[in-house]
C-alpha cells in the first residue's frame, strides 16, 4: 500500500488516529521521499529529510519493529567539475561535504 502525505508535516499530515491505524497495519516500510534544492539551505530541508525519517522510524516502532528500507541519493552537491557554473550557498553543513572523485560529495569529518 503507498500513503500519500505531506512529508514534512508531523506524522505526514496525518492525524494521530491514521498515523496509529497505519501502523497497525504495516508489515514493511520503504522510505523513499525527501527534498531537494540546491538554492535553498539546510533549513529548508530539515523538516522533510530529517522530520520525515524519524516518521518513518516512528512508524516501523509503533508498527512492533518492522523491517525499514530507507534510500537517500549520496550526489545532490554540484561538483565543480561538472557544473562549474552552480552556486550553493553558505550553510553551515557544507564545509563537512568532501569532492568525490569524478563529481559528487560524500560526508566527511
């Protein structure tokens, strides 16, 4: 079954009761959704990236620890090697963000 929601609303822009009738009848999560936009900071992809996974937990716990695929793309930075021209601007999570060799970026200390 696919649900449709808002991911970055509190339990999906579910009420309380469907987040619960929900989660009494899932048996697997596969947690695909998330936001993407190099223009825009971190800030503005919090609440779907980092407040729509934790739905997805809290789903899979008040689902009795059910089985949870979670995918996330590793390339959403602009390489200057490929797109010379992108500007993102300053946030205080890109500096961690190191050059992949042949483009992308992987998370770093």
């Amino acid at each position: 079954k696919v649900v449709v929601g808002e991911i970055g609303s509190a339990c999906w822009g579910l009420s309380e009761e469907a987040f619960a009738a929900l989660a009494a009848q899932t048996s697997a999560i596969i947690h695909l959704a998330g936001l993407v936009h190099l223009g825009k900071g971190y800030s503005v992809h919090e609440a779907a990236n980092v407040g729509g996974t934790l739905a997805a937990l809290r789903l899979a716990f008040e689902a009795g620890g059910v089985r949870t695929v979670y995918a996330s793309t590793t390339d959403v930075l602009p390489s200057p090697t490929v797109m010379p021209e992108a500007h993102v601007p300053s946030d205080p999570l890109l500096p961690r963000a190191l050059p992949l060799p042949g483009g992308g970026a992987r998370e770093g200390g």
